[in-house]
C-alpha cells in the first residue's frame, strides 16, 4: 500500500511553532492497537536501540521521543548542530532523526560527519517541502530514508524499522565474515552494504538511472514537466518520494507516478508490472471470471497489457510472384505489443461478458459467454427465409442497458430487438434514436 494513502497521526508544518499536543498526539497510539502481537515482538527486537532526535523546536522533539518510546525505542534529544554531534560522540545512537534547518547550522552537516565517523549509523532526514531540493543537491541523498512535513507517522515508522533491519543484518553478516565465511569480494553470504537495500522496483529505476546517466534531479525535473503538460499533478515526483519509492518504503506507487517513471526512464508496462509484484495475466482471467446480472464490457487495457503478437520478417531477396513455402520466405519473427499497435489504428473489437441476467440470445449466446465484437459492423440485413444460427448478432445499448440481440428494422424505421425462440424473451421494438448499435458480435467463448 502506498504509504501516502494512509491518513497522518502526527501532523505538523515545519514553520509553525504553536502547534498544539492534542493535534501532534490526536491518534498517536491508535497504531499500536492495530499491529498487535507484531508490535511486541518488535519491542523486544528493539528495546535496546536508541534514537537521537534533532529538531529546532522543542514541541516536535518531545513529541517524537513520546512516540519513539511508544514504538519500543530509547530516545535523545538535540536542538543544534553541536548538541546533536555531542550526544552521537558519547552516545552513538542506532539511528538519527535529522531536521535541516537548525540554529547553529544546517543538519547536513550533522550527516556528513556522522556518515564520516560511523558510516552504519541510520539517518533519517525530515524536512519541510521547501528545503527538501537544494538539501538534495547538498548530499542529503546519503541518508537512510526521508519524511517530508507534516509527518505520515506510520511512514517513519516503516521507514526507521526498514533502515534499522538493514542495519542489523548488514552488522551480522559482517560477523560472520570475521569468523572465516567470507564470501568473494567480501560480502558477506546473503548479506547487502548498508544502504544499499533496494525494492525490486528501486532496481529497475536504478538501473534505468545508470543507463541513461539520470541523477535524482533529472528524473524530478522532468516528472514536472510532465505533470505539467499533462495537467496532472499526482505524476510529479518529489526526491524524496523518489528515493522512498527505490527503498520500497512506498510499496505501491500512485499510477500516474508509475507513468512518469515509464516515459522518463523508457521503461516497459511489462518491467514495472514485473516489478510491483501485479500479474496482468491472471487478474485478466479473474476478471473474465467475475459474474454480473448484466452484460458488461471488459476493459480494452486489461485485454491489451502485455499481451503480442508475432509478425514475419521476410527475407530481402524474397520473391512474392513465386510460390513456395511460407517458412521459407521468413527470416526471423518480432514480437510486438497490441497496446503499442493500437496507438497507431483505433482498436475497433470489444471485448464483453453476457450478464446472468441478459437470456435475449440464448441458447446462442447464454449468460456468461464472452463476447468478440466488431464496432465496424453495424449495419442491419434482412434476415427473411435465414435461421437464427445464420443471423447476425449484435451488441446493443438500449433504454434498458446493455444487451445481445439480434435485430431488425421494422417498416416504420424503428429497431426491433429479435429474441432467440428458445429464450423465452418477446420482441421489443425502439425508436431509432433510442437504441445504439455498438456492434456485430464475431466470435463466442462459452463458459466453462
């Protein structure tokens, strides 16, 4: 679930000061009620870790060690550049809460001079939208993770857990390599070099980052550009939601965000879908199999994703005015997806499921056949001295809904909807005006 979804329990903006308790706490322990048995045990793992919280205000301090303590850790707290590095000298916290904007100075350099000293030490940095680009292009991507305000409280919490695992299975890994299982090159087996943990679409994003030569930047300024060209907000990508979305801190990934990505990085439908885990396959195949009372299409997209088609090569000395085996006139085989086919010829077959409820063209077509129908195909013939199995059948939608009928035109102009004889339906006759002739149905896959 995208992390952005879920609704904030503690809120604050980073330049109000008179924020009250009853907002920051309104529903601080609302989460822990909800986790359950999996909260006590991550208090044991985590009773002993401590966490040092670096903020200006004394407000947000206090409020975020109460919180700290309610998740199982010990905090500390700071309020300038040389309170926070006295305390991680004689202290040497597991991780750091780290706002930006400090009396004495400017929290980066409280992380680079932890990052210097104790490269394992988990830093996460939090900051108002407002500073959040130049402190990206100061170094602040060297952090652990970043929450931007106000806070999305059961963000941070996955984010210092996530960093803090990281953090310990790197340190046991390199444990065991001191006792002799070195691994070639010196990683440790299984393990992953602090801060180099990565979801699986953080890998694919990098990847694509390295190819084109794409920095952070270049991937934020264009997500802009494209939101607006677009006219859509939600496909601008913040660093800071870039560098969570590479973390799998934001697991699932708005859909216009997933596009940005796909048009910047030339990334495929197929390799994002891949990546997040989706199977375009199946759900098509789930959603074939959801029933309704009524005839419905199926989305054109569901049908497309990731689906292709195979088309011939021919050779260059190939001679058409000769006959002779096909195979032979073919030098290789491409494989091209419909959706990308369809951006050049308007897609004109549909795809639709006869409703439980919709028997007009039974035995026919009975409930729950899928349905292949050509929207180009509209026009009504005359139907005198021709079985029903010979008859065309159409798509239609009528003052009643979606139906699968076959049809005639009456002496009057109007639209005579032609039940099947064994349906045991009547005739219905329409005003032209009333019924739209979508298409003639061109095939038929019988329910299972």
């Amino acid at each position: 679930m995208n992390a952005a979804s879920l609704p904030p329990l503690l809120s604050f903006a980073s330049e109000d000061k008179n924020t009250t308790d009853d907002r920051l706490v309104s529903r601080s322990h609302k989460d822990d009620d909800q986790e359950g048995a999996s909260t006590a045990s991550r208090r044991s793992q985590s009773a002993l870790l401590e966490v040092l919280v670096v903020d200006d205000d004394p407000l947000v301090r206090s409020m975020l060690s109460d919180v700290l303590k309610d998740w199982g850790y010990r905090s500390m707290e700071a309020g300038t550049v040389t309170e926070a590095l006295e305390l991680f000298r004689k202290q040497r916290p597991a991780a750091i809460l780290l706002d930006l904007k400090l009396p004495d100075g400017s929290g980066i350099s409280v992380l680079n001079k932890v990052k210097r000293s104790s490269p394992e030490t988990v830093v996460i940095v939090v900051t108002g939208h407002g500073t959040l680009d130049s402190a990206f292009d100061a170094g602040v991507s060297r952090a652990s993770g970043f929450v931007t305000k106000p806070i999305d409280q059961p963000q941070l919490r996955r984010i210092l857990q996530m960093a803090l695992e990281a953090h310990a299975t790197s340190q046991r890994m390199t444990n065991t390599s001191r006792h002799g299982q070195d691994r070639p090159g010196g990683e440790a087996r299984g393990g992953r070099p602090q801060g180099q943990k990565v979801s699986p679409l953080g890998k694919l994003i990098r990847r694509a980052m390295k190819l084109l030569g794409f920095s952070y930047k270049n991937i934020v300024s264009e997500s802009k550009r494209l939101a607006a060209l677009n006219d859509i907000p939600d496909m601008a990508i913040g660093k800071s939601t870039l560098g969570n979305i590479i973390s799998g801190s934001i697991r699932q990934p708005g859909t216009a965000k997933l596009d940005s990505l796909r048009i910047i990085l030339h990334l495929s439908q197929a390799e994002i879908d891949a990546a997040i885990g989706l199977q375009p396959e199946r759900r098509f195949a789930e959603q074939l199999q959801m029933s309704s009372n009524r005839t419905h299409e199926v989305t054109l997209d569901a049908v497309t994703r990731q689906r292709k088609i195979s088309l011939p090569i021919l050779k260059r000395d190939v001679s058409l005015n000769e006959s002779q085996f096909f195979g032979g006139l073919v030098e290789h085989r491409i494989h091209i997806d419909v959706e990308y086919l369809g951006s050049f010829y308007p897609p004109y077959l549909r795809y639709v499921v006869v409703g439980e409820g919709d028997t007009y063209s039974s035995p026919v077509a009975p409930p729950g056949t899928r349905l292949l129908v050509n929207t180009l195909l509209t026009k009504v013939t005359s139907a005198e001295n021709v079985s029903f199995h010979e008859r065309e059948l159409f798509y239609v939608l009528t003052p009643h809904g979606l139906t699968c009928s076959y049809l005639e035109n009456s002496p009057s102009g109007r639209v005579v909807l032609v039940p099947h004889p064994l349906s045991g339906q009547v005739r219905q006759e329409f005003k032209s005006t009333e019924v739209t002739i979508i298409g003639q149905v061109v095939g038929l896959l019988f329910r299972k």
